[in-house]
C-alpha cells in the first residue's frame, strides 16, 4: 500500500485521543474523520490544533468517509456492533481491549476478519512495553511453579468516576484490567490455565446492582504455577500498595518497582499505570551457610515509555501488521483467551465457585 492509510477513530476519550494523536504524528496514517457522541471530538481536534471531519454517528461516518481502518476506543459493549459493521465494510480494525464484551461477540469479530482477511489488533498495551518484555522474560528464569501477584486500583473521582461508572455497567475491574494481566502470567508460564476463583464486593451504590467495583481474582495454570490479580475502581479505593507487579519462583523473584517515588501516589493517573523503568531481582541461591550468595539486583532502564509512547508503539505495529501483512492469528487467539479467563473469573465472584478451565 503506496498511499497513507486513511483511518477514523472512533471514540475520543482518554484512549481514542491517545490513538488519534499517534495517528495524527504517524506518516503513515491519516485521519479521515473523529467520531464521539458528546463534545470529546471537538476537544480532540483542537488539542491536535486540526481541523479533521467531526461525526457523532459511526455508521454515517464509515459511509461517507470509507477509511481504509477504524480505531475502536468506545465501551466494550458497543465493540461488537461496531467492529463487525466495519469489517463489512472492508475496514482493518485496531480495537481497544477488551474485543467484546461477551465471548460470543469476541468470535464473531475474529472470524469476521478472518473471514474478510482484514488486520485485528488489539489494544494490549503492555505487550508494547519494554520494560514489561524484560520482567517477563526474567520471570521466566525464576524455574516453575511460579506465583504472580498483581495489582491495579485506581482511587478515581469526578470524570474517571463517571468514566469508571459507565464501564461498569457492562464489565467489572477485573474483565477489563485483568485482561492485561492475565496475558502477562500466560505468556510468563506458557502453560495452560486449569481453573479460576476469585471474590468481588459492590462498593457503592451508584453502581449497576449486579456488579461490584472491587474484585480479586486466583488462577491456578497445569504446571502448578498460580497468580492473583486484584482490580478496585472509586472514590473509597486505598492507594496502599496499589501498584503490585511481582513474581516468585524457585531461583527467586523479579518485581517492577519504583525508582522514585512514582508509585506511592496518584494511582488514577494513567502515567503512574505505565511509566516503570525498573527492576529489583532477588535470587534464592545460598552459600554452605546458607547465606544469600547474592545481593539484589536493581536494574534502570534507559527507556521509561509514556502513555503516549506505548500508544505510539501500538499504532506502528498496527501499521505494520497492514504493510507487512502479518498473521495475527495467535494475537487475536491470546486476547480471547484472556478475556475467555477473565469472564470465567467474573462468573466465579457471582456464583461464588471455583471455575474449571476447559
């Protein structure tokens, strides 16, 4: 594809705007059109000091501007309307996370790109993440079984309470964080999950009656490994430990850290989320007086990605996956087979069981 690759973002929130504004510096890319439902576009546009075409209607806008892709940053219960009205018409998809909000809905997404042979990329931010890709692959020389423990509670309030509000009303913290998450602890122990528990509080009441905005969840994978992953959403969540990324193995343990003070404030700042350029590595090896032969490691990174960054990271492999016609297969598979986990661990806080895992 000689030509730039026309594309209209939908949804101009928080992600959409971050989506558009890589869009927006990427040769590659251009914007066709910005669509939201309330004034998020204008705002965009005019932080992005443009003057792109203005939509609230996502059907009209595909019609009338027939991008060659479509960036999907809306609520994950419109994600499947939309999503297979653009791939019908012949639009490449880079689709905030998570695909739906239902399995059933996810499948019929992935094979509808599979079956009009257009790119599906999903918004899985940390897998853009260089310092994500380093404690992963030192997680895994830890030995097996593993345990991972993770956190990410935000102590939100005015808009990100509203924003927060409206996601609960068809997801709780732990199907859309978690899913981040869950992808993480299956590609650290590269073994199959065998089942999920997991527990779940509604802490306020202006919340949907059937959801809960404070969640944990437990899962346990064939080689023995297990993990936690802790998820809390408003005005009431602690930000004590808020930010937990670790994991221990038989040879020791690898966290994500802070090698300032980045970590012990702020936790609904979408920065604090992703800005981490350390390491502390911990072995278990002993010496004949079974003494530590080794002091711990902190390794600083030279690369501390920004939100934005990461963002950018996201849309040129998006780009690339166009250009270079990649297979996207085990990517589209992976991001169900998170979402597949969490929901089960979503059934778990409602029924108050253990889950098994097929």
């Amino acid at each position: 594809m000689s030509k730039k690759i026309s594309v209209l973002v939908i949804g101009c929130g928080n992600m959409g705007a971050s989506h558009a504004t890589a869009y927006h510096n990427h040769d590659g890319f251009e914007i066709c059109g910005l669509v939201s439902r309330g004034k998020s576009k204008e705002e965009l546009n005019e932080s992005l000091k443009s003057n792109y075409k203005l939509f609230e209607n996502y059907k009209e806008a595909i019609q009338e501007t027939n991008p060659d892709a479509v960036c999907v940053s809306t609520y994950p219960d419109t994600h499947e309307e939309i999503s297979l009205f653009a791939l019908e018409n012949n639009c490449h998809i880079f689709l905030e996370k998570p695909i739906a909000a239902d399995l059933n809905g996810s499948r019929k997404i992935i094979t509808k790109a599979e079956e009009t042979s257009k790119k599906l990329v999903v918004g899985y931010i940390l897998r853009h993440h260089p310092i994500w890709k380093e404690f992963i692959k030192e997680a895994k020389k830890l030995g097996k079984p593993v345990a991972m423990r993770m956190n990410l509670n935000q102590q939100s309030s005015g808009e990100t309470w509203d924003v927060h509000k409206n996601l609960l009303a068809s997801l709780s913290p732990i199907v859309d964080c978690g899913v981040h998450y869950l992808d993480v602890m299956c590609q650290i122990t590269q073994s199959k999950p065998s089942s999920v528990s997991a527990i779940g509080v509604r802490l306020s009441d202006e919340i949907p009656n059937d959801n809960y905005n404070y969640g944990q969840l437990q899962i346990r994978f064939e080689d023995g490994s297990v993990g936690w992953y802790e998820a809390g959403w408003g005005p009431m969540i602690s930000e004590t430990a808020f930010f937990v990324k670790d994991v221990i193995g038989p040879n020791g343990s690898v966290s994500i850290v802070s090698d300032d003070d980045t970590f012990k404030k702020d936790s609904d700042n979408l920065e604090n989320h992703t800005k981490n350029n350390c390491l502390k590595i911990h072995s278990s090896e002993l010496d004949e007086n079974k003494r530590f032969i080794s002091p711990n490691r902190k390794i600083v990174y030279d690369e501390d990605p920004s939100h934005q960054d990461l963002c950018d990271y996201e849309q040129e492999y998006f780009y690339k996956s166009i250009i270079d016609d990649i297979d996207l297969k085990s990517h589209m598979e992976d991001a169900y087979k998170s979402l597949q986990i969490a929901l089960a661990c979503d059934q778990a806080v409602k029924t108050s069981s253990t889950i098994k895992l097929d």
